[in-house]
C-alpha cells in the first residue's frame, strides 16, 4: 500500500516516525523538507540516514499537480495556474499582484455542490473533495512560480473553485500545515476562508480556535432574493448569517467580511442597499462590494461603475464600512465566479 505523506500534519509525522524506530525530531525534519522546502522526493531530504529514506519510499510518495496550462492577464499580471490532478481531474489556482501583496486564490474541491446562480465553478457540479496534500500543493506550486523571480506568496484566500467548508477536514488540515511555523509559516491575519454560508460548520472551525480571516457570501438583502441565487438560503438565511456573526467570537478590530457580488437590475439599487444597511447596523462585519463578471456562460449583467458607486456611498452613509472589491484576470476568467477549467473542452 502506498499512502500520501503530504497530508500528514507535524504531529501526525512525529508519531510515523517513532512508529517506524526513528527518534521524534525526525518527524519535524520530515515535515520542513515537505512543507517549507516543498521537496516531493525523499533522496534529496540528505540530512535523513539513507536506510530511512528508502524505508519511508517504499510505502511513502508524495501529491502530484501537474501544471497543464499558465494564462497571464494583459490587465493587472494576475496568473491563473490550471493543474491536472492524478486522477486526471483538473483545477485551478489564481495569483494575483496587488501592491506589496501577492495572494494565492486556492481550489477545495473539484466543482461544487452549493449551485450558486453567479459562479461558473457550480456549473461543473461536484466532483470530488480535493485531499489535504492538493490543497497544500498549489500553495506550494505558486510559490516555485513566484521563486523564478524571487519573490514570494504574502497571503491566501480560500476562493477558489469549491466550497472550502463543505471539505472542513481537509480544510482543517491544511490550514494546520499553512499555520504551523515550520510548516508553510502563514500568519492567521494572510488567510481568509470564504463561504457560501455553511454556517454550522464555520461555528465548528472558528470554536476549533482557528481564527482566520472569514468572509460569507451574501449576495442579496433580503431572503426572496438570496433564495434565487444561492440555494444553501434554504438551509441556512440571512437571517440565520445575522444571528452566527452576532455569535461569533470576533476579536476587537477584527471584522467578518460580507461579499455582495453586484448583479444588475437584480439586487444594485438603492433600496436593496438601504434594506442592507438596516440589516448590517450594528455588526462587526465590513461590505466587500465585488462587480459582477460577465462571462459567456451565463446571462447574468454586471452593473456599471456608478451603480456600484451610489450602491457603496448608501451604504457608508448609513454607518457600513463598505469597499469595492479589486478584480483580478477579467479578461482571463480567473475573477471571482468565473473558475471553470474551461480547459477541459480544448484538451
Ligand atoms: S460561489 Fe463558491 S460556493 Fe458558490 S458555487 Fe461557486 S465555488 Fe461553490
């Protein structure tokens, strides 16, 4: 049987370790060649005994991402990476440039379940969850595009193709190994986890004391129109969303991100943004405003840049810390909502 070893946490690493005769600071070894250095062959881990190297090989490999295709944007540089996976399933990561900060925008899942009307990634439907080590892997593989230029990833978002709440254990480990100091070494504050709203498992990974950036797709201001775009509504409404944020336990000046992806004629007019802000007074959270990208596979409109505007200034007004949310690789698909691995078809 051969089994993935970059899946494996530091501690779950200590204790193969010990379990295969060797003393348990090989285990942190082990996991800063996976992790840090994002080695994937065993005979260049050279300060491990050559006897354990052959050992570990002999039962032990290493998660493949094929990188099948790079697509640049002529607009802003951002990157979106397609990678083929074992399985011949395929993903896609984004890399985007904004200032100092260079940000990874990482799948979960082959496709998703959460059907959301405005994305392009539900039209794949599901596929599979993606393993801990795929998820892992394309931070590490952004990070080998980066090196070529000597730079580095500063931040992580969780946006990518799939729903990351719906893949928690996975999730969950990732997140331990993207955390860990001799792992890949982020800082909670570079990281954020967007959901569609899967509300009881973002209270099982907040209490797991991950504390993480979180962001909730909300899309809408009142539960007729959330209903039509987004079908986990049925499941868990906005009102349900207003109760967990009051719930959560926010640190001081931190806040939860609302992301409202701006659809024309359908939820961008003034009485949608005063109905928002009634709804909002009071919570910790901040308004993410995200233009809507057009693209062929859907009939969607994105509004102008003035509806967006006036949409923004309403609700400031009204006490609601509110942004326009910067969007990356338009022109390449690669911006929020348009993950496809349009690929597939052209192969
Ligand atoms: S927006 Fe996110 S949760 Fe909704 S269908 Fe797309 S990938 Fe899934």
């Amino acid at each position: 049987m051969n089994y993935k070893i970059d899946c494996l946490s530091k501690a779950e690493l200590q204790k193969l370790v010990e379990v295969l005769g060797e003393k348990p600071f090989r285990g942190k070894q082990l996991f800063k060649w996976i992790y840090q250095k994002g080695v994937i062959d065993f005979s260049s881990m050279t300060d491990i005994s050559k006897t354990f190297r052959e050992k570990l090989s002999k039962s032990y490999s290493f998660t493949k991402l094929k990188k099948e295709h790079i697509v640049t944007s002529k607009l802003d540089g951002s990157k979106k990476i397609l990678f083929k996976l074992e399985d011949n399933n395929f993903i896609e990561s984004v890399l985007m440039f904004d200032e100092n900060r260079i940000t990874a925008c990482i799948s979960t899942q082959v496709g998703c379940k959460m059907g959301c009307k405005f994305c392009n990634t539900a039209k794949i439907g599901f596929v599979r969850n993606l393993t801990a080590g795929e998820i892992l892997r394309q931070v590490i593989e952004l990070n080998n595009i980066l090196s070529e230029s000597g730079k580095k990833l500063t931040n992580i978002v969780f946006m990518g193709m799939g729903e990351p709440l719906d893949n928690l254990k996975n999730l969950e480990k990732s997140l331990e190994i993207i955390l860990d100091e001799d792992g890949l070494n982020f800082s909670h504050r570079k990281v954020t986890i967007s959901t569609a709203g899967l509300l009881d498992k973002l209270e099982k990974l907040v209490n797991k004391n991950f504390k993480v950036n979180i962001a909730i797709s909300l899309n809408a201001s009142d539960n007729k129109k959330r209903n039509l775009i987004m079908p986990i509504n049925k499941k868990f409404d906005i009102n349900d969303i207003v109760k967990v944020i009051k719930k959560l336990p926010v640190p001081k000046r931190k806040r939860i991100t609302l992301e409202y992806v701006m659809i024309k004629n359908f939820n961008d007019s003034t009485a949608d943004a005063l109905k928002l802000a009634k709804l909002l007074n009071g919570l910790p959270i901040k308004v993410n405003l995200i233009i809507y990208n057009k693209t062929k596979r859907s009939n969607l409109d994105s509004p102008d840049l003035n509806s967006a505007l006036n949409f923004q200034k309403t609700l400031i007004n009204n006490g609601i810390a509110t942004f326009i949310r910067k969007s990356f690789g338009a022109d390449i698909e690669a911006a929020c909502g348009q993950l496809y691995a349009s690929y597939i078809k052209t192969l």
